[in-house]
C-alpha cells in the first residue's frame, strides 16, 4: 500500500453505494461488438413483469416486497441512504423524468407539463412547466421554491447540509418562479448535459429548507410527498414499512391499498415466498433454481407418481422473472501500489482474463445472455452503449507474458529449482482442488492443469521480480450468498496462474468486505460491482476519475477505489458533462470509456442477473431491466 493515506468522498446517491456491497452476486452485460445503442436495438435481455393493463387489475390487496433492510432515512440524499430508500422515493415522491425500458429518461407527464431547453447560450436555461394538479400530501401546490430549496440544499456551498452529492446542482447559477408559481426557470452557471437528472426526487421545502430540517426531518418520517403512495407505519418487530395509498395524488390512482417493504435475509427470501411473508422478492441462482424446479412437471417415468413435497407445492404458487439489470460485476485491480502499479502488469492480468468464458459460466445456466460487458459507463439497449474492450485487447496468454516478461517478471528467476510440493500448504482461503495456483501446491512448472479456468489452460511457472514472486491478494467476501462470486474468483485464479500470476485467495466477513477492504484499499485484486445510469457522464466521472492529494495528506479517491486514473479521462468525462448536443456528449462518454480500458483498473466482466421470485397473481411488478418501476400499476390479476 501506499504510504499516503487514502480517503473518498461520495458524489453519487449512497443508494448507488449500497448496491456496489449487493453485487456480489454473478453478473453479466449485453452486446459484444459495435454499437448497441442504435434505433431498434433493445436491452440485453427485456423486463419481466407480467404486463397487464389497469383494467385487468384488482383495485385492492396488500403486495409485501423483500428488501435487504429498512430504510436508514427517507432522504436519498444523504450518505446513509439505501435501496429501500430509492424505491420509497419512488414510490411516494416527484420522479420528474422516469427511465424505459432502454433506460433512457422520459418526461414523467403527472408532474411535468413541459420540460425545455431553451437557451444553451450565453447560458443554458432550461424551463420547467409544472402540471397544475401537482400538489404535496398536505395540500399544498408543487412550486418554484420547492425546486429552489432543494437546489440551494445539494449546490454544496453550505457545510449545515450533510449531503451525499451535489453534481449537477452546483453547475446551477439560479433557480426562480417563471411566468407563475407552476413555471420553473433553471439557469446555470456552467452548461450541465445531464440535466434531466436534476430535482429527482424533488422534495418539499419543509425538508430542504434548512440544514437542520435535512439532516433529520426525513430521517425517521417522511411526513409530506407526492406520488401515488405515501409513508404509513413502521413496524419494528415485523421488519415492515408500510406505504399506502395517497388520498390527494391526482394521477392513476394507485392499484394496491398498501405496499408494503419487508426485511428478509437474501439466504431466506424463497421461504418467506413459500409461507406468503413476500408476494415479490429477488433471490439467489440457488432459489431461483427451486422454484424453477417445484414448477416443472417430472418426465414420464421419473417419479411422476411419487406425492408432492409440502415445499414443492408452495413453491408451485410462484414464478421466477428473469432479466438483467444496469449494473456489472468487475475485476478490479489496485494500482496505488506494488506489481500492479505498472500498467504493463495490470494489462498482463487483463489480457489473461476470458471474460466471455467467465460470462457464460455465470448467465448460461439463468437462461440470460452470455455476453461479455464491454463499457464501463453503460449496458447493452442502453443509448450510446459501445463495446470499447479492443482497447485491451481480447484475451491472449502469450500476449499476457510478453508483457510481464518486458515489466521485468521473469520465469523461475529467483527460486531454485524444486521438486513437486504436494504436501505444501496452500494459503489461506485457497481451495486446493478447485483453484489454488499450481505453483503453490503441485510445484512449478509440472505440467498439471490449471483447472476449469472457461478454457482449459496448463499451470505456468511462477514469475520473479528482484527474487520477489509475483503473488497478488485476491481479496472476496466469504458469507453464504457469495458463494457464486467466490466460484468467479476461482476461475479468474486459474487463468491468472496460466501465465504464471499466482493468487492468494483471501476470504473476508461480508459487512467489511467493501469499507474496511475495497475503500480502504486493503486489496491486489477484489471483484465487485457497479450500477450503470442514464447520465454516464456524470455518474461514472467520480468512480474513474485520477485520485489527486488532499491538504492533509491523504489521497482524494472519490469512488475510484482502483486508485487508477489519468488526467485525459477526467477531462473527457468534464467535457461530455458540458457538452448539449447529446451525440457529441455520448462520442466523448465514449472515448473516455476506451481510455479506462486501457488503463486496466477496472475489467467489467459480465452484466448482473436481475433473479426475481413472484407470486404468480402478481402484475406489473417483477424484474423491470432498465425501466422505472410504475408503482401505481403494481397489484394482483383481476
């Protein structure tokens, strides 16, 4: 490690944060070559949600939805705030533009009227209209001061508001009343691309009007919103929130009576489906496979005459939807400090790295594309998506070597010739018969396969370096519901170990994996994930952006926790974020995509699995893809 002290500072909404812990689970991504973005061209696999129109649904019911914990705070702007947190934003709170299916932001008609830009110089202006029904909980109208409090809260030039982000809204110069109260004029400072992003979620002023009502007013309650839904009770005992219906929201009104969040461990989520403690839940490879199975009739001759399972019939009342969502699982690799702090050994270990291979193992048992990822700002179906991976170039273990060979790792140099150690101790967290490096436990050099690697490479010599092996620590959780992320890492191990890279596998708990571990920089190697969006310009800037010293000493990372960046990315990413016309932004989101590719801190490897378990009466709900959930349109069949 570093002798400079490493920090981060968050620029994304925590929510974004959360799922980076949740994405060790597998994952995969979309289209291989070229463009995939292009008019006509969907996501990698759509969402599954058993559509069915608002006639059809029962206009009553409870649907309890499977959360990993309740929300910390109603307000997604702070640093606490989770997944449970977006989906009560949005479900009870101002979405002024959703996302398609493709995932691209669509004027959300209930509040928005208009929403223009009408000016992009000298300065961009952008005039929000609002519609004239809107009105919060208690009554009272949507106006101009609701988005001028929320943009005087997030600009980040007041230190009393504790908040997560301020990207976008510190761009703004001045937010005012337009022709009326419900005409809203935005003009900024300093042009903004991703507008459309800004006042999502918008809240009330009571909540944005001073720091003191920020930090805690909506921490516990969120007394006043405005969407189909609002706050109910918080059950304690239950590991329930409950949202129910809002009596003054003026659009569809809401399907269900009461939408309620429930608390239910990953390893029993399928269970709680089971006994009807959750109606819609997402599970594991594992529990998808369950019901998969209770729901398909056993072949002639196969037990079809033997009795049911109490469990199988159960598990017969519910259906697994299948998609895949905006966000990938990558290798990342440390370069503050060490082997991989030359470029030439990072792009060793990625050139090793079948990715295709590594895809196929994960998706191609889910019935889901098994394509490698080739952004890292975006998925396939999503508009401006390019494969910009030829920037590494594909996977090629001769090419790997010749690039260790020229950063001074050689073969054998440095140790003394051995015999086979097959009573040697492999390091901890290793699991000899699956992936411990050939090196380490059958000797150097033998001969031996490297395993089931997606490609069934022979174990190379160890590397040396100044008498030093080239040894990396590959650092995973370790808890039951990773157990798919650790069988990726063990593949990953052997292809490493074919150009003669050797791993220590090191298991960690769960709740430090990411803070004490991924951002404290305590890692070689580390497999996690990252969510994707709509505005890759501004939401991918801070987890690539070159790592700069603090005035304290410490090392500025931002979410950049490979520690890997350079001046040209920033400035490409800075660029794409000013640029209005949004062809010119998408070519320079691009062209920065391929220099992180090149730069080899980051190898996205495959898009993440979006496995959902369902109530088979359920509608409108399931595994939405890219698209915003419509939360008035949930509910049962008719």
């Amino acid at each position: 490690m570093s002798s400079m002290r490493t920090r981060s500072r968050t620029h994304r909404p925590a929510v974004l944060l959360a799922a980076v812990v949740l994405l060790p689970l597998p994952a995969l991504a979309g289209c291989a070559g070229g463009r995939a973005g292009d008019e006509g061209e969907g996501p990698a696999a759509p969402r599954d949600i058993a559509t069915a129109a608002r006639a059809k649904v029962a206009d009553k019911g409870t649907l309890t939805w499977a959360v990993d914990a309740l929300p910390a705070t109603f307000n997604v702007f702070q640093a606490d705030a989770d997944a449970a947190a977006q989906k009560v934003a949005q479900a009870a709170l101002p979405t002024l533009f959703t996302l398609d299916e493709r995932g691209r932001p669509q004027r959300n008609p209930d509040y928005l009227k208009a929403a223009e830009l009408f000016h992009r110089k000298p300065r961009q202006v952008v005039v929000y209209k609002l519609n004239p029904r809107a009105v919060w909980s208690d009554g009272s109208a949507i106006t101009a001061a609701d988005f001028e409090a929320q943009w005087k809260a997030l600009r980040g030039k007041d230190s009393a508001f504790w908040t997560a982000r301020n990207a976008g809204y510190d761009r703004i110069d001045r937010v005012e009343r337009g022709a009326n109260d419900r005409e809203v004029k935005v003009t900024f400072a300093k042009s903004y691309a991703d507008w459309p992003a800004l006042f999502t979620p918008l809240y009330p002023r009571s909540v944005m009007g001073s720091g003191g009502a920020f930090n805690d007013s909506a921490r516990k309650e969120l007394k006043v919103g405005a969407g189909p839904f609002k706050v109910g009770a918080r059950d304690q005992k239950q590991n329930t929130l409950t949202l129910v219906r809002n009596p003054r929201w003026w659009g569809d009104p809401a399907k269900l009576d009461r939408l309620v969040l429930r608390a239910v461990p990953r390893e029993q989520r399928v269970e709680a489906l089971a006994s009807g403690k959750a109606d819609l839940a997402e599970i594991s490879p594992a529990g998808a496979e369950r019901i998969i199975k209770a729901n398909t009739p056993p072949k002639k001759g196969d037990g079809a005459n033997k009795p049911v399972a109490a469990d199988a019939t159960a598990l017969r009342g519910l259906v697994v939807r299948k998609s895949l969502e905006p966000a990938y699982t990558q290798l990342a690799l440390n370069g503050s400090s060490g082997p991989l702090a030359d470029e030439r050994v990072r792009r060793a270990v990625a050139r090793a790295v079948d990715r295709k291979a590594l895809a196929e193992f994960v998706l191609t048992p889910l019935g889901l594309p098994a394509e490698p990822m080739g952004s890292h700002v975006l998925v396939a179906g999503q508009e401006g998506y390019e494969d910009n991976s030829d920037a590494i170039g594909a996977p090629d273990p001769r090419a790997a070597q010749a690039l260790l060979a020229d950063a001074g790792w050689k073969e054998g140099h440095g140790a003394a010739p051995r015999k086979k150690a097959l009573g040697q101790v492999p390091p901890a967290g290793h699991r000899p018969d699956l992936e411990a490096p050939a090196g380490q436990v059958t000797g150097a050099g033998d001969g031996k396969s490297a395993g089931d690697s997606g490609g069934k490479a022979a174990a190379a010599p160890a590397r040396f370096k100044d008498g030093k092996k080239l040894m990396l620590r590959f650092v995973l959780p370790k808890g039951a519901g990773a157990e798919p992320l650790r069988a990726v890492g063990e593949r990953i191990a052997r292809q490493l170990d074919a150009i003669g890279v050797r791993t220590e596998i090191v298991g960690v708990d769960d709740a430090s994996f990411f803070k004490d571990h991924i951002a404290s920089g305590d890692f070689d190697l580390a497999l996690y994930g990252w969510p994707t969006g709509a505005y890759p310009a501004t939401d991918a800037r801070p987890i690539f952006a070159k790592p700069q010293p603090a005035a304290d000493g410490s090392l500025q990372v931002e979410q950049n926790y490979t520690r890997v960046g350079t001046d040209q990315i920033d400035r490409l990413f800075d660029q794409a974020s000013t640029e209005l016309d949004q062809e010119a932004s998408r070519d320079l989101v691009a062209r920065a995509d391929a220099r992180i590719w090149a730069a080899a801190g980051s190898i996205p490897l495959y898009q993440r699995p979006e496995l959902v378990g369902v109530r088979k009466t359920v509608v409108n709900a399931g595994a939405f893809g890219l698209a915003t959930p419509r939360y008035q349109d949930m509910g049962f069949a008719r």
